[in-house]
C-alpha cells in the first residue's frame, strides 16, 4: 500500500514512488499548474523521463511518465 502523500487541499502535486525498496517513500516532484493540463483537463506531462534525488534515503534514479501520479490534497473533516 502506498504512503499518504501530504499535499494540503486544493493542491495538485506530481508524485513518484522511490525506486529503493527499502525506502519505498512517496516523492513529491512538482506542484500540478493550469499549463500542465490540456483542453479537456488531461494532465501533460513535462518530459517522458524525469531524473529524481529521493529527499528520504538520497537514491538518484530515472522515472517513466508512467510512474508519475498526479495527488490532490483532500479537505479534512
């Protein structure tokens, strides 16, 4: 199961999921823009592979835009 991605309400955060099994830490990249998204409301990605420094154990690894997940920051109740 993948770990809670702190992201306060109203954000929309692009997420990886560090590539050390031991450390297996969600990894926020960058903050979801209006520009990032096409007419229809489809995330675009910036680039088809993206170079991340695990800020929990420090592993560098390349992510596919398909281990990008977009996180939305939920109201509390």
């Amino acid at each position: 199961m993948l770990e809670q991605v702190d992201v306060k309400p109203g954000e929309e955060w692009l997420v990886v999921t560090c590539h050390n099994h031991s450390c297996d830490r969600p990894i926020l990249i960058d903050p979801v823009g209006p520009e990032m998204r096409d007419d229809e409301g489809d995330l675009i990605f910036p680039a088809d592979t993206v170079l991340v420094i695990c800020p929990h154990c420090e592993l560098e690894s390349l992510y596919q835009s398909d281990e990008i997940r977009c996180e939305q920051g939920q109201q509390r109740h």
